[in-house]
C-alpha cells in the first residue's frame, strides 16, 4: 500500500492513472516482474487494455505514461473492480 498527495484538481480519471503510475514506478524500483493492477475506474482499465480507445486529450498523456511504464514488466495483468 502507498499514499499519494496531488496538489492540484484533477477528474477521477486523472487521479486513477496517477494512482497507477506511481504504483507501477515502485514496482519497477522494487525488480518486480509480474503485476496485477486492480482499479475502480472502468474507463482507464480500459484504455490501459485497449479495449476502449484513449481520446481524451487530459487523459492521453497518462494513458501513454502507464502503457510505457507497463512494457517494462515480464507479465502484468488489469482488473476493473467496480466502486460498490
């Protein structure tokens, strides 16, 4: 578990693939090879599987971040949680 403070506004979107992100930073600082990422935002489990396309101008630039960072490991599987 980690805690992450943003320091401006950002979507619910926006905030789930920072969450993401740094998620994935730690694991790569920590060698670790298999992930499994789980998120409530149907939306970003999404564009991170593909199986919706990113379009969203504020979200591409996260969606790139996470898909490069995402290459860097041997095996990495996403589930979407929904949020009930």
């Amino acid at each position: 578990d980690f805690a992450l403070r943003l320091r401006d506004k950002r979507t619910n979107d926006q905030t789930e693939y920072e969450a993401i992100c740094k998620g994935l930073e730690l694991l790569l600082d920590a060698s670790t090879e298999a992930v499994e990422v789980f998120g409530d935002s149907k939306v970003v489990i999404n564009h991170l599987t593909e199986e919706y396309n990113c379009a969203s101008d504020l979200l591409y630039p996260y969606f790139v971040k996470c898909l490069n960072l995402m290459t860097k490991f041997c095996f990495i599987t996403l589930y979407w949680v929904p949020r009930e």
